[in-house]
C-alpha cells in the first residue's frame, strides 16, 4: 500500500483515467500461488489460513494499482466453481490426473471468498464455466466498448487474449513479480505472438491438464512449425511432405489429437455474462466489511495499514507480516533412511512420482552431473523428495566404467525430461532445492525452466549471514543433526577419481535421494524460521528473484579474446623474468622467488631488513604487509618483489586460465556467482574471479582489454556513481551531503573545502581517501598509512571531518551500539549480517568487527539495490522490445551489457532509469542515484 493508505482508511480508487479500465483477476492461480508460499498458518480459531492470508495480501497489493494514472476504473475477481466444462464433454481424460486440493486448503475456499467480499470486489463465478473462459469472455465484452483490459496472473492460456499489436488494448499483469506481460512477452517465452500462441499450445499438449497434444514435440519445436506453417492445420497438411523423422512420425499418428488439443487450448468467449460490465464499477473500498475480516482471523499487520489496528501487537511472537509464527508447528520428521530411497527405471514409476509430488503440491529437486561447469554438465540423475524418507533417484546416464558389467536399465533423458517438464514448470507446485542457480543452468541447456521455487542456500544466507556456510552438508549436521554421505567417498580423488556417472545405481540412489531428501527437511526447517525471524522481505524482495537471473548471466558468459590474452601472458612473462633479474641483482644471488622460505631467508637473512618476524613454522613472514611496509621505507627489493608477485597472480588466474576456460561449445567464459560469498550480501565468483582484476591499474585495463563484444556488438558498462556515499548521506541523514548530491556536485570536492578550506588535486585526492576510509571504520594508524601522514594529523582530519558532518558520526556509533546489542547489522531492505566478534577479548578480532558492522549496512544496502535492477532489467528490457541486449556480469557497483550498437540509445535510457530506481518503491532515498554508462568493442573501452 501507498503511504496515504495507511491514513486510518481503506485503499481507495483512482477516478482521474478517462478511457475506462477493466481489471480481471484470475481468483484460482492466486490462491494456489499463495497456498505455497506460505507456512501453515493458523488463525484466531485454530482454523488453517495459509492461502487465505497470502490471497488477502495479493488483494491489498492489487489495491495499490487503483490509485496508479493507469489503474482500474472496473474490477472483478474470477474464480473457478466447478470441475466440469465444455472441455470434459469434448476429452473425459481432460484434467483426469489433477490431484485434489489438499486437504487443509479446502476449507479455506469459503474464506477466501469471503476476503474477496472484504473488500466489497465483485465475483464472478458459475457452474460448468471455467475461470479462463469467463475471464475471456468479459475481455471481449469491454473490448467491444472500447475499454482497456488487464488480466491479473501469468497463466500461459489466457497469454492467448493479448492484442497481437504494439499498442495492444490487453495486458497481463503478474502481481507476485510485479510485471506486466504484454506482447513482447509471449513472443519471447514462446516464439509466437499470442495470436498464435494456441497452436503452439495445441501441439504442445500440457499435463497438468491432461491435453495430450502430439508426442515429442515440446514449446520449440512447436513455435517453429507454428511459425513455418501458420498453424496447426496447415502444419499437419504438410506433414506428409515432410523428410522422414520421428516428429513426422508423430504428426501423421496423432492427427486427430492434435485437433483436439488445439480445441481444448481455446478460450470460450460467448459465454453469458452474468453481471454487466458497468456493475464492476470500483468505488471507494468501503472499511467496515474488510476490518470485521482482518480483525477476525488476527491479520494484525494489515489492520494497522488500515488504520486502527493495535500499535504493537499483544503477541510478541506475531510476525511483521502479521500472523502468530508461534502457532505454526514445524513437522515431526522420522530419522532419515536411505534404504526406503527408490530407484525409478521406468517411465510407468517415473509416472507415480510424479503424481506424488503433484499431489504433495512441494517437492524437492536436485540434478546429478558429471562436472561443476553449470554450461557444459551432462546430466547423469535427477532426485526427488516429497516427504520425509520420500525420496528417489531417476538414473538417466549411468554406465562405462570398471563398476558395470553393461549399461544399466534407465530412461533416456529426453523421455524423462519430456515428463517432467510440465511438473517443473507447474506454477501450482512448489519446488524446492539448494543451490538452485546450478540446476536452474543446466536445465535451461535442456529448455526446461523450474517455476517458482525456494532455495535452501538463499534461505539460509538470509537468516545466518557471518555465523556459519551456507552448503547442503553443513546445513543438515547443523539442524538435522545428520552427517550426509560425501561426494568423495563414492567417487574417489586425485588421479583414480571417477565420474558420478561410474558410480554403481545403488549408491548413486542413496546419495542422490539423501540430497534430496535432506533439501526438504532442510526447507521446513527455515521456512518456519523465515517468517519468526524476519527474513522473508529481503528473501522475497531481492535474493529469490535474483537466483534465475544470476543463473541466466552465468548461461550467457562473456566473450573473450583469445589472441589478446594470449599476448598479455607473453607480455607478463617478459615483464616478470625482467623483474626477477633485477631481483636476483638486488639480493646479490638467484632463488626462487615464489618461495616464501627463501624470500624470506634473502630479506631479512642475508640483507638483514628490518621488522622481519618468524612465525610457528620457523620461517619469516612473507605476506603482502610485510612487503608493502619495507616498499614504503624505501627498499627496491620489495617493490620489485610486490610487482613480479601481481604479475604472477594476474597471469595465473587471468591470461593463462581464462584460454582454458573458454567453453568449446558456446566460445565464451562464462563466470560462477555465489549467492553465498559475501557476508555483506555482494556476490562473489570465480573461474574466473571478475572482483579481483584491478580497477585503476594498467594491468587490470589491459586485463579487461580481452572481454569484448561479439561482431555487431558493443560492450555496454554502467555504474552506480559513488553509491556508498550516497547511501552514507542518506542513512546518516547528512545534509550537507545530501545537498551536495541533489545539485550534482563533485563530492570530493566538496569534502575537500570544508576539511581543507581550498579545492585543489592534492586536498580532493585527500578527500576521496577520507571519503571512503571513514565508511570502513578506519583507524588514526590507517589513515595516517594511506595519506602518508602522522598518527595525529590522521586524527585531526578525522575530528575535522565528524565536526563538518557530525550525522556520519551519529551514525556510526548508532551502528555500533545496535551491532552488540543485537549482534548483527540490517540494511534499509532487512539485510542482517551477524558479527560474532564484537564482543571478542582479542583486540584486533574485535576492532575487525566492529570496522566491517559499520560498514556493512551501507555496503549490503548497495548490494541490495543492484541485485534489485539485476531483477527488474529483463523484464523491462523485454517491454521496451530489447530483446538482444544481454547482462553478462557484475562487477562491484557495476553491470555489464553486451547489446547490438543500434540499440545503444534505447537501451542505455532502460537501463540507466531501472538501476536509478532500483530503490523504489520500497526505500524512498533522499539523494539521487547516478548511473554513468560507457559502451565500445571491449569492456575496457566502455569504461
């Protein structure tokens, strides 16, 4: 809700629009969508209100669209009376194989039409009608008038009622993700405009309602015929002409089927309407009928947006979203078993397990492959979970090897994936698994998406940030008390390691369906935590959306030059055997200066430096302090030493692997995120790590030199300017800052004239250092180090610099006192990252501690709103119709772009106004967020 909606009135509706406005709500999938996202919740009574609470939420998020210039003038909620319809009499299979709503969402049907007449919204729902046919049925009806209409889900079968134009008068709008689908959308999801999106649909077939369509043919296969031929008849006349293959096959078997389906894909639009248009007419919600409601089941949270609500709840185990959390009863589990684990060699089991998890409405997915390359995996197993010991592991790629006479007995992966595509895909059923982005990436090798789904890893990164990891294993030691079995015991190491795909059926299953197993155990343990302790905002808001994104960009990957790295580490094997000889002169003898032992021998042995100190391995110390220290007292051994140890580095880990790592299938490198990484919240990669190249240096220029763009292409870089002082002069309410910001100010040089009184290189280089130093806590030692000043002077410029703005101050003692009270910090979004060693007796752990606390909730914050554009930026790229422009990587404050130079303008306008935004409307900044954009032919050059 908008703030004036928390006005001790009920949300009110938009009157300014002309053209009238005509929202249909898809009543079904909300309930569903809800059912699943929700604990089992309880309310007042001891009544089951899980779905009913999470469908009254959707409604009151809905609500915010009456007040928006485009909202509607009309609304109605549909719903689904009955099982039966036109479709039953054409196919008696037609949605034969649907499972029964579970049995605690029975009774919650009656309240949830009794929430939508809370808020005095018209329903619409009729016996022998399904919801879709009504829903078209009216959209036709208010097109006749000239009216807009909005339909409110992202169900794939009502895609077919959006306008096939630009400027379609239809739309879609998904309130759960906050995205509005229009044509673009569907000819990017399945390779058609809706106007033809029922072919495809008919051909395709969909097993969650049972329409057969023509076997093997999945959604690509299907647009393309769509596409050749025009539609489905024309599709099965040519198919005699066809050359000789399977899907011809199949075509010419299955024709009457296929006119069938196409039949049961349609939407009925001449169905009587039973209330007229003009009785959806929205007015003020009216706030009695909907308090009695909320006040009846405790919905508490809500009814203090509605005004007149408790101040604080009389519970203090109610949660912020407004239910009692002490009332949700976590499940008794059986210990864990890995002898009840099946092993499914045929598609009849693989059936049932699918029916299973159907049925359960939640289960647990896991791939088995035979690399952690997400891009070039082979798939060898999936798992599956559905309760506790419910587990079993679908062979799909086993054999070779010394453990197997012959092959063994298993599906072929496209029958297995043919099945459970719809189940994966199936917004009804909720998927769960740990570390998602991996089976996200590899399936998407296979064009099968899972949708929607929780991840244990996210969860888990959201709750206990800096107090322990994050992996599978850990996590059931941790809250299961279960020690799972170890990848290595089953396929060895080092030289003798095998393949998964070698490992023997029966273990295979046991570790496989623990994996899965323990995913779901794992689940209902910190779902339950989600909600008492608060994390579910920034779960929802930022991180879960963020997982098929992240899984996209590693898929994509990043071109790179192979000549030109190739080059670099020529030239980095020059500049270091260049170095190691004026290093050699220096120390009077050759070693190997890759040896820490004999480096340290040479310092501080036989030259006999300063400062050297053994440690309890009997040898000096060697590290990049020690080195830097004598570098900055004038000893040219140890600069020489700093720089042949950055080259070593850089070619190790840049110019010589990254040839290694370009993927001989797409000639691309394509980078590993974790979700994980950074306690802050900042994701982290490897092979290779983008983090690390270096950002002022020539070195790390000519390093990023190498990323270019594909012919056609350009390279597009934008970066958040100076985000963390931003959000530093919003947090600690500077307003000298803040002022700065608004007029577009160089900040450093506004630093720079109210500590040093004058704005000059030398006093704005100051500044900057200032500037960011005091962000991280610095010391008076560390400061004076980095400005090459004494101790005292440091200290001065500090006092100087908390005088001129005495909110940073304020802010950091604020952070620091809450930080060891509560042991953790939040970002503005309800981050937490938690420091154990605030309250260490070791000075330095403590002190440590306390400069990341006061750093974090700045730096967690941006973390936070750049992971929000990463989610927003494909769907509003989609919209604009930019359709090429893709997101490679993400680089500290920045993301990087590759797009076709056509789309330069229309692009760097997207992306500039998403990221700008990315804030809002949840965290209202008051300073401005500016994005700098650069393109050219390598990522360098966009910079």
């Amino acid at each position: 809700m908008t703030d004036k909606d928390s006005n001790n009135a009920a949300p009110s509706v938009n009157s300014a629009s002309e053209q009238k406005h005509l929202y249909l709500v898809d009543g079904s999938a909300y309930i569903f969508r809800a059912y699943h996202r929700l604990p089992p919740l309880t309310n007042l009574h001891n009544e089951p209100v899980g779905a009913v609470y999470g469908y009254t939420t959707m409604l009151w998020k809905l609500a915010d669209e009456l007040h928006k210039a485009d909202g509607p003038t009309h609304l109605a909620v549909v719903l689904d009376k009955s099982s039966k319809s036109f479709r039953n009499d054409l196919y008696s299979e037609y949605k034969a194989h649907r499972p029964e709503p579970p049995e605690d969402l029975r009774p919650q049907f009656p309240m949830i039409r009794d929430a939508t007449r809370a808020f005095s919204l018209p329903l619409v729902e009729e016996d022998n009608v399904e919801a879709d046919d009504m829903i078209a049925s009216y959209t036709k009806a208010a097109l006749e008038k000239g009216w807009k209409v909005t339909i409110v889900s992202s169900d794939k079968d009502l895609m077919q009622l959006i306008e096939p134009t630009d400027n379609s008068r239809v739309d879609m709008l998904d309130t759960m993700k906050n995205v509005r689908m229009g044509k673009a959308t569907v000819e990017e999801k399945f390779g058609v405009g809706p106007e033809k999106l029922g072919d495809v649909l008919g051909l395709m077939g969909d097993s969650a309602d049972n329409i057969p369509g023509v076997p093997g043919i999945g959604p690509k296969t299907a647009s393309k015929l769509i596409n050749e031929y025009g539609d489905i008849e024309s599709v099965l006349a040519a198919a005699p002409d066809m050359k000789k293959s399977k899907m011809k096959e199949n075509l010419l078997a299955n024709i009457e089927q296929a006119r069938l389906s196409r039949l049961l894909v349609s939407l009925k639009d001449d169905c009587p309407l039973p209330y007229t248009l003009d009785s959806f007419a929205l007015q003020d919600i009216p706030d009695a009928p909907l308090r009695d409601f909320l006040t009846h089941h405790g919905f508490n949270s809500l009814l203090k947006k509605l005004g007149g609500g408790q101040a604080e709840p009389q519970n203090p185990d109610v949660d912020k979203a407004g239910y009692d959390v002490s009332l949700v009863k976590p499940i008794e589990a059986p210990a864990i078993d890995r002898n009840e684990y099946e092993c499914v060699q045929n598609l009849a089991d693989l059936d049932q397990w699918i029916d299973q998890a159907r049925k359960a409405g939640v289960f647990a997915i896991d791939v088995e492959t035979d690399s952690l390359e997400s891009v070039s995996a082979r798939v060898v197993g999936i798992c599956m979970a559905t309760g506790p010991n419910k587990a079993c592991y679908i062979p799909l790629g086993h054999g070779n090897g010394d453990m197997f006479a012959e092959s063994p007995q298993q599906i072929s992966l496209e029958d297995a994936l043919a099945r459970l595509k719809p189940l994966l895909e199936d917004e009804a059923v909720l998927k769960v698994g740990q570390n998602l982005k991996y089976d996200l990436t590899v399936l998407a090798q296979h064009d099968v998406r899972i949708s929607p789904f929780d991840d244990t890893l996210v969860m888990s990164f959201n709750l206990d940030a800096g107090l322990h990891g994050h992996g599978m294993d850990e996590l059931a030691k941790l809250h299961l008390d279960h020690e799972c079995i170890s990848f290595k015991s089953l396929t060895g190491t080092g030289k003798k390691a095998i393949s998964f795909a070698e490992v023997p059926l029966e273990k295979a299953t046991e570790y496989a369906g623990e994996d899965a197993d323990v995913t779901l155990r794992l689940w209902e343990v910190l779902r339950l935590r989600m909600a008492s302790e608060r994390a579910t905002r920034i779960y929802q808001m930022v991180d879960r959306p963020l997982v098929p994104v992240i899984a996209k960009m590693e898929e994509t990957g990043v071109l790179v030059d192979r000549e030109e790295l190739a080059r670099l580490s020529q030239s980095f094997t020059a500049g270091m055997a260049k170095l190691e000889t004026q290093i050699h002169d220096l120390a009077g003898e050759s070693f190997s200066i890759g040896s820490p032992k004999q480096l340290g021998e040479i310092l501080f042995g036989k030259l006999g430096l300063k400062g050297g100190k053994k440690g309890k391995s009997g040898q000096y110390s060697t590290d990049v302090t020690v080195l830097e220290r004598l570098a900055d007292g004038g000893e040219p051994i140890a600069q020489k030493v700093v720089d042949w140890r950055q080259l070593s580095k850089l070619k190790s880990t840049y110019t010589d692997v990254l040839q290694r790592q370009i993927n001989e299938k797409t000639g691309r490198v394509h980078t590993s995120y974790s979700l994980s990484g950074a306690q802050t919240g900042r994701l982290s990669s490897t092979e290779p790590n983008l983090q690390n190249i270096p950002i002022r240096t020539d070195i790390g220029r000519q390093i990023r030199q190498a990323f270019v763009a594909a012919p056609g292409n350009v390279i597009l870089a934008a970066d958040y300017s100076q985000i963390e002082l931003r959000l530093a002069a919003h947090m600690a309410d500077v307003d000298t800052l803040k002022a700065a910001f608004d007029a577009g100010e160089d900040i450093h040089n506004r630093t720079a004239q109210e500590l040093f009184g004058a704005v000059d290189r030398e006093t704005r280089a100051r500044a900057k250092t200032i500037n960011f130093a005091i962000l991280y806590g610095i010391s008076r030692w560390g400061l004076a180090k980095r400005l090459e000043v004494d101790a005292d002077d440091a200290q001065e410029m500090i006092d100087t610099y908390f005088e001129r703005f005495p909110g940073i101050n304020r802010y950091i003692s604020r952070t620091l006192q809450s930080a060891r009270e509560k042991g953790f910090t939040e970002t503005l979004f309800g981050r937490k990252t938690h420091f154990e060693r605030l309250k260490s007796s070791n000075q330095a752990e403590r002190q440590g501690s306390e400069r990341a606390a006061i750093n974090a909730p700045i730096q967690g914050t941006c973390a936070d709103i750049i992971k929000r554009a990463m989610v927003r930026m494909g769907p509003a790229l989609t919209e604009a119709g930019l359709n090429d422009v893709k997101m490679l990587m993400q680089v500290h404050d920045e993301l990087v772009f590759e797009l076709p130079e056509k789309d330069v303008d229309a692009a760097s306008g997207v992306i500039r106004k998403v990221m700008s935004g990315a804030a809002e409307p949840a965290i209202k900044l008051s300073v401005p967020l500016d994005v700098d954009i650069g393109t050219g032919k390598t990522w360098d050059e966009a910079h």
